[in-house]
C-alpha cells in the first residue's frame, strides 16, 4: 500500500523520536543528576586547581617578561643617551684643532674674511685641512661650521653657505586685523632687518609701520593702506632672526655648550642633531669666546636600536620605539619609517613612560593586537658627576631628548606561548579525566537508583490506593534504612486512611442529618458539598455537585442574592438574608447565612450556606403585626377622646375644678400621651416590618433639621438645666431622604439623651462631612451604657432594665425605629459610651448624589 522507501523513513524517524525523548527522561532522571554530580565533585577541583596554576603562571610568566622587557627598555635608553654624549665629546675634542685657525681669524676684518670666503680661498692658510678632518669626525651625512664670534664664517664643509650664520631669513604672511598689531612667530626680530611689503608695494618703516623689537611687534599704520586698497587683507613680512644655534652658543660672549633638538631627515631617512660648543681664546672656563664652532652629526648609531635582526636575537617579536616627553615618537622600527610624525602614542604604557616612570604592563594596541610593554626613561638613568656629565646635563635644557623614553614590546601570543601550551595540556588531561569518570559514575548512579526506583513504584500504587504493595529490603545502608521507613509509612497511611474514611462518613451523617440546609461552595462558587435538606429547599440534584452553583440554581432571586452575598463573603463579612423562593404554585421564604471558612493562613477557601425555612414564621411575624396594627388603630380612637375631654375639663371648659382633681387629670393626661406615644411607635414597628413605610425622597439640610428639633426640645432640657448645643460647619453638604423622617431620628436620640442625663449636665449634637457621607453625633454626660449591653439597645422592646430607665418610663422602640428610618437611607448607626461617662450616639448619612454606606 506504501512505498518501501516512505516506511523507512517514517520508521527511521519514529526511532530518532524515541531516541530523542529517551534522552530527554535521562536527563530529567536522578541518574542523570547523580552522574552530573560526580563529574563536578571530581572534575571541579581539577578545573580549579589548572585555572589558578595557569593564571598564577600566566601572572608570573607575565612579570617576568615585562621585567625583561623593562630592562631591554633600560638598556636602550641607556644606549640613546650615551650616544648623544659621545657626540658631544668629539664636537668639544675638535676645539684644541681648530683654536689656532680661529686665532687668527678673530685678528683680520670681516670684509677681508667675507672676500676669501666668497672668492673660495681659505681665510686663515690650513684651515680647509682642518675643515676636512673635521668633517671626517662629522660622517658622510654630517656638516661642521666654524665661525668668528660675530658668526662670520672661517671655514666650512659646505662652500655654498651664506657669510653670516649668526642670522637666519623668515617670513611670514600676515593678516590685517582691526587695530593693526601684528605678532611674529619668530624671534628676537634682528634691528631694522624687516622688509613690509602689499601686493609688492615695500613700505617705508617709521612711515608706514613701526617695530617693537623687545615684544616682536608690528604696527602697521592704517593709513598706509588709504592709496593702496581699501579691502587689502594681508601683508608680506621678511625679517631675520639671530640663528638659535648661534645665540645659545655664543650667549652675549658667555659661551655655552648648546645641543639642538634630535631632527628626522625624511628624505635621508636619518636622525640629524646639531651641537655648537664655544672657542675661548684661553682654556680658561671664562675667558672671551672668540669663536663658534658647530657640527651636525646623522645618529647612525640610534637606527641600530631598532634593528630588527637584533631585537629578534633577544627574543622574538620585539618592536622598539623611541618618544619624546609628548608622547610623539622620534624613532619608530626600521620597518615603519612611515610612522614619524606627530601622533601621539595614545598606550597606557606611553602615558606611564612619560610620566618618568620604569615598569611594564600588558594592553591591546592600536592595531587590536595584545602586547606586552616595557618602558623606560631617561631621567632613570645615571647621575655622574663628571665635567663632560655636568655640561650635557645642563645643555639638554628643554630639547627633545631630554625626556626621552623607550617602549619595548612583544605581542602576548609569542609572549605567553608557555602559558597557553600549559592551559591546553590542562584541558586535555581534564577531558582525558572525564571519559575515565563517567563510566564509574554511571556504575554507582544505578546502584543507587534501583532501590529507589523500586520506593518510587511503591509511592505511584499508594497514590492509586493501593497499600498492599511492599518492598523488599536487600541492604542495611542509608538506601535500606529508607525502604524500611517506607514501608512503615506505608502501614501508617494505610490504618490513617481507613480511620479518615470512617470520620468522613460520621461527619456525612451529622451533616446531612440537620434540619437546616447546608451548602458548601469552594473559591470558584463550585458546590462541594450539600446536604439533602438543601437540596429539598432548593431543588437540587446530588448528581449536580461538583458544578457552579448558578448552573445549579434555576431562580433568578436566589441567583442575585447569592451573588451579592459574594461581595461580602470576599470582604471577609459574615451575611444574613432572606429570599423567597417559589416552589410549583407556592412560595417560601429563605432565610440565609453566608459565612467564609478560611486556611489556617486567613486565606479565604470558599462558603458556607446555612439556610433555614421561615415561610410559617414570616406568616406568624405578619399576623401579630397586623394584630398591633389593628389594636393601635382600636386603642387610639378612645384615646383620643380620653385626651380631648381630661383636656377640657382642665381648662375650664365644664367647670372649676379642685386643685387634687387638677393633679390628677394631669396624671391622666400626661399617662395618655404616654400612651399614645407607644401606639405611634408600635404602629412605626408594624409599618417598617411589613414594609408599608414610604420614605421621602428630597433634599434635605442636616442643619436646619437639628435646629429645629432641639429648639423644639429645648423645654425639656431647661427642666433640668441641661446646656442644649449645635455644633456645625458653615457649610455642610445636604443629605437625601424623609427630612421628617431624619427629624424622628434626632428627637429620639436627643430626648433619649435629655431623660437620661442627671441635673445641670449638657447634650451637644456635633455634624460633620466624612468623606462621601455626614456623620451626626449626639453626645451627653449621663450614666452611660455597659459595653455588654451596646449591641442590644436597638433591639426591639429592649429596656437597661436600671432603676432610673424604669423611672424615665418608655416602650423599648424608640432606638429600633431609628437604627431602621437610618438604614433606609442608606446609613448606620452605632454608640460608643463608657459607664458613668455618658454615651455618644453616631450615625451616618450618604451626602446627596452617593451611594448608600456599605461597610
């Protein structure tokens, strides 16, 4: 049906699948793990100890190199500097062969001098001889010069030189700025040797332009420029300049030892360096100078620190590079003759060997290459106190190779070759090490995963609930001690479970053996549990357990109820309520209780419903309300007549009256408005249980409502001299309900407080916003009320039951109509009070356009 070559394929490929997850279970295993441990627990000390042989070899192996680098560095800088020194001393060792020439010179004019030089004669006879050998001591690429001391030349290795080598020619292109003061960048200016010319017009000094020799200045008049052009923007200066060479040495007939900057001839590719000694006329240090004379030498001998030949004999891959105090290098290998210039060397082996100091380091260079550096510098070096060392040192001055500094380096490969041929050895012997541990591993791994494969066997047949399955023991090491506890655990769960089983079915029986329906909900509104009485008041299936309880409850009431009771249940409130609930063509009545059971944690895990059939009660509850009803509305048609007649009588309407009479009546009177006052609070009870009492819905001022109600009772209060008092803001926000309705609230609360504090005491109604609601307090300074009794003061019929309560007289219903006329309007109320201390009674209102409170 199938090709051959398809099922092979498909083959090959379930086998690779197979392979592939065999794997992946292996390295999920403990064999996996306890092999994995074993190559640590052997391999890392190993892995530890070649890291640290190899850094700690590589660090040394590092010093080591940079400390011979450093010396070679040493060496090298030694080498430069005795090679200029040397040089010196030829140039001074001249001056005894040249001094009789120079003699003579110094007696003859300078016009006769200047005549045989440019007519190509000697000035003084034998001075060409002298000349020549001279230049033999200067080398093929070097010059001599030897002049007066005016710097008139006596004779030279050049014939075509100028007369007069005192001075030297610049010049400059300038431009024209503002105030007309210009700055030379050469100097001292030799007097009166300047040429100004514009657009090769010359100008006239002290006419056009005045010179300040000392400040190297030139101010060009500007009205020298009116008959020339207007938009003329620069001027030609020619000047000369006293020759540096010249000046130094000659030093106003001092005489000085002068040694010119180490100079890179790019076309002869050769260092040049200029050195002019004085000629006395006496070998005294002091006596007059009589003439100059100065040599240029090419530093043959510096290229051959560089040569690579015999760097390479020292050690391979050394480069070496000369810098001078900036950083810029003088002298770089022979075969990067193309690299001098002024660039600085931006190492921090540089940085260091200019800051003077001797040492190595290793960094990458410009060119991304790892290196070690050695450096050194000349201010390192020796410090001798011989004539020749005083006058070199004294004439270096500011030259260039006065903070000199060699840099040697070798690339970090060739350098740490040693090092890394180690590191590989060490990893070869470590991967050697490996392929000899992991068979021994794998070997113990399975010793001690077979016994505890078998306990993991054992624990899956626990869990399907099985507990007949043991294990044998084979071993009495730690593996065995674990069987044998297992199968020990396995006896204990076993006897546990059976003894679970039996609690659970006693507390099944217990449970659905109430006569309340019970019904347990987890987190997620699931039913986990319900007892045959709810399920007969609810309609409920046992087969629906397990699901949610809006799937299981068809009423659409129960359904919201439920609902809302969650709002509190998530709030960790306890909930009591009532639904009714039809049932066929009948209907019940549900009352509910919802109350959260929590983890030892206080984590909430679900709820439990409690609900209990009070349709017979409700029915019972209704009659006698509407027995009071009827009995109030009965009594208070005689009363009424009662009321009116003692009330003529007592004013004089049927006759005069005795003054025991008078009382009396008034006992009468006073004992019928009493009861008429408790038919009207019976006939409020029975209107608010049966839910016949209509609340306004209107604006209403807090302020005004109190207001009036203590004006109304202030009477009373004066009675017994009781400080009557408003506290309120200027503006307080109103509130929307029943403003008479509200006014009932405060004349219960305040006559309350007013029968119950003694003589000459004080009641204060305090009103304030809190937040979305108002809150009213009415304060007073009587007896207070046992913390144990404060819950139940706005129960029904409820009396303090004290001797002063049964005095003051009174039905129990006052503080129960008002806790319902508040929470119709969305607020609460509560007392806080301190026996002997008074009592403080508050309540709360939701200010106009909020919501009712709900906590």
């Amino acid at each position: 049906m199938f090709p051959e070559g398809e099922l092979n394929s498909n083959r090959t490929l379930f086998q690779f699948s197979a392979f592939i997850e065999k794997i992946r279970r292996f390295r999920r295993s403990l064999q996996a793990q306890l092999v994995s441990l074993l190559l640590i627990a052997s391999l890392i000390p190993l892995l530890w100890v070649s890291y640290f042989a190899y850094n700690n070899g590589k660090t040394s192996l590092e010093d080591s190199i940079g400390v011979s680098l450093s010396q070679i560095a040493n060496e090298k800088v030694s080498k430069a500097d005795r090679i200029i020194r040397r040089y010196i001393d030829r140039t001074k060792a001249q001056i005894s062969i040249i001094k009789s020439a120079v003699l003579l010179a110094s007696e003859k004019p300078s016009s006769e001098l200047k005549a045989h030089w440019e007519a190509g004669f000697e000035a003084v006879e034998g001075v060409k001889v002298k000349v020549e050998r001279l230049a033999a001591v200067a080398g093929e690429h070097g010059q001599v010069i030897i002049t007066t001391r005016k710097g008139y030349i006596i004779g030279a290795s050049d014939p075509n030189l100028d007369f007069d080598q005192s001075r030297e020619k610049k010049s400059e292109l300038l431009r024209i700025n503002a105030d007309g003061i210009y700055k030379l960048a050469y100097g001292p200016i030799i007097p009166y040797s300047e040429i100004l010319r514009i657009n090769d017009r010359q100008l006239i000094r002290d006419v056009d332009y005045t010179v300040d020799y000392p400040r190297k200045r030139i101010n060009l008049q500007t009205s020298s420029l009116k008959p020339i052009n207007q938009r003329v923007s620069t001027v030609q200066v020619e000047y000369y300049i006293y020759a540096l060479w010249y000046r130094m040495a000659y030093n106003n007939g001092l005489g000085h030892l002068f040694i010119g900057d180490v100079i890179y001839n790019k076309e002869k590719q050769l260092h040049y360096i200029t050195i002019a000694v004085p000629i006395r006329r006496t070998d005294e240090p002091h006596s007059e100078v009589i003439g100059l004379l100065k040599m240029d030498f090419a530093i043959l001998e510096l290229m051959e620190i560089f040569d690579p030949e015999s760097n390479q004999k020292i050690a391979e891959g050394i480069e070496v590079v000369i810098i001078d105090g900036y950083g810029r290098r003088v002298a770089p290998p022979l075969n990067d003759t193309t690299a001098i210039d002024d660039r600085m060397l931006d190492t921090e082996a540089a940085m260091w060997a200019i800051q003077g100091n001797y040492g190595h380091t290793t960094e990458e260079s410009a060119d991304g290459i790892k290196r070690v550096y050695g450096f050194a510098h000349t201010s390192n070096w020796r410090n001798e106190n011989s004539e020749v060392m005083a006058d070199y040192r004294d004439a270096k001055g500011v030259r260039n190779f006065a903070d000199w500094a060699v840099i040697v380096s070798q690339p970090a490969k060739i350098a740490f070759r040693p090092a890394i041929k180690f590191r590989n050895n060490m990893l070869l012997f470590t991967l050697i090490s490996c392929l000899i541990v992991i068979p021994i591993a794998v070997i113990f791994a399975r010793r001690v995963i077979t016994p505890i494969m078998q306990v993991a066997s054992a624990a899956k047949a626990i869990g399907r609930g099985e507990f007949d399955q043991g294990i044998e023991v084979k071993t009495r090491n730690e593996i065995g001690v674990l069987v044998e506890e297992f199968n020990l655990m396995r006896r204990n769960l076993k006897r546990a479970e059976e003894q679970l089983r039996q609690e659970a079915e006693k507390m099944t029986a217990v449970v659905n053996s109430i006569a309340e329906g019970l019904v347990v909900l987890d987190k997620d509104n699931c039913i986990l549990h319900i007892n045959p009485t709810a399920e007969r008041l609810l309609g409920i299936n046992t087969d629906l357990r397990g699901s949610g309880i809006d799937a299981a409850i068809k009423d659409q009431e129960m359904r919201v109820a439920i609902e809302k009771s969650q709002e509190r249940i998530a709030r960790y409130e306890i909930h009591s309520f009532e639904v009714p609930l039809k049932r066929g063509e009948q209907e019940i009545i549900l009352r509910m209780l919802a109350s959260p059971f929590l983890d030892d944690e206080g984590q909430l895990l679900g709820t439990v419903y409690v609900l209990d059939d009070i349709t017979e009660a409700k029915k019972i509850e209704r009659m006698k309300s509407d027995f009071v009803n009827l009995v109030s509305h009965e009594f208070r048609t005689p009363l009424t007549s009662i009321r009116g007649f003692v009330q003529l009588i007592l004013d004089g309407k049927v006759g005069s009256i005795s003054p025991v009479q008078e009382r009396s009546l008034k006992r009468v009177l006073r004992q019928a408005k009493r009861l008429g006052a408790l038919i009207d609070d019976l006939l409020d009870v029975s209107r608010i249980e049966s839910g016949r009492i209509e609340m306004k819905r209107e604006v209403v001022s807090l302020v005004d409502v109190a207001a009036q109600r203590i004006e109304e009772l202030k009477p009373q209060a004066d009675e017994k001299g009781i400080t009557l008092e408003l506290i309120a803001p200027d503006s307080l926000p109103n509130v929307m309900g029943d403003s008479e309705r509200i006014g009932q609230v405060f004349t219960n609360l305040i006559g309350n407080a007013i029968k119950f504090t003694e003589d000459g005491g004080s009641v204060t109604v305090n009103l304030r916003p809190e937040g979305t609601y108002i809150m009213a307090r009415v304060i007073d300074t009587g007896s207070g009320i046992p913390i144990e009794k404060q819950e139940k003061i706005f129960d029904k019929f409820y009396q303090l039951g004290e001797v002063q309560t049964r005095q003051q007289g009174g039905s129990g219903l006052g503080l129960s109509i008002v806790k319902s006329i508040v929470e119709a309007h969305g607020g609460r109320i509560w007392v806080k009070s301190q026996e002997g201390k008074g009592s403080d009674f508050r309540f709360i209102l939701p200010i106009s356009g909020a919501t009712g409170i709900r906590n």
